[in-house]
C-alpha cells in the first residue's frame, strides 16, 4: 500500500473527526481485526502538536480519528504542519496509509 495525501483543513475550537475507509485492491472491506492505529500532527520543524484519538470498526474496514474541540482550540500552527494515518496490521506490518498538511482556521468567537 502507497499512502495517499490528504490534507486536513480544521476550524479551530471545533470538535473534528475524520473518517477513513479501508479497502482491499479488489476495492472491498479490508479486515482490520487485530490492527492498531496511530496518527499525529507536527509542526513543519517536526515537534508534536496534538495526536488523534483512533478508533477502529475491523469488519467494516474503517477507522476514526477525532480531536475535542478543546484540543482544537489550543491547537496553534504558524505554516503547515504534517500529519499520517499509521497501521500495524495482525501480521506485524505497518503501513502509512495517509499523508499531509493540516490548516487550522482560528476562531473569532468562543463559547464557555
């Protein structure tokens, strides 16, 4: 598998998800039974920003980051910054399945 570039445009202060479809080269549900899955964005000078919460439905072949809207709304990004879908398949595999910039939109206005 060839990751492919997604590039993620978050409103700041919002909650946000994203979700991802997995398939198999025939075009078909990829099993995710046993797999795991990790996801970051960094700075363009490559330190930490925030990491997604993933959750993963195996049969289905999807997967699910998100972040809180409190994470959003701490989140700062001078420049694009980078970000990548990682899996570790049952088999002990890892693939990058996704990879790009992310944009953050500040907020004007806030809610309490």
């Amino acid at each position: 598998m060839s990751a492919i570039t997604q590039n993620l445009y978050i409103e700041q202060g919002t909650d946000y998800s994203v979700v991802v479809n997995v398939s198999n080269t025939s075009g078909g549900v990829f099993d995710l039974t046993g797999a795991t899955a990790a996801s970051v964005i960094k700075s363009p000078t490559g330190t930490l920003i925030e990491s997604f919460t993933t959750s993963i439905n195996a049969s289905a072949g999807v997967i699910t980051l998100s972040l809180t809207g409190a994470t959003t709304a701490a989140a700062s990004i001078t420049g694009a910054a980078k970000w990548d879908l990682i899996v570790k398949l049952s088999t002990g595999k890892f693939y990058r399945l996704i990879q790009g910039d992310v944009f953050i939109s500040p907020a004007q206005s806030t809610l309490s």
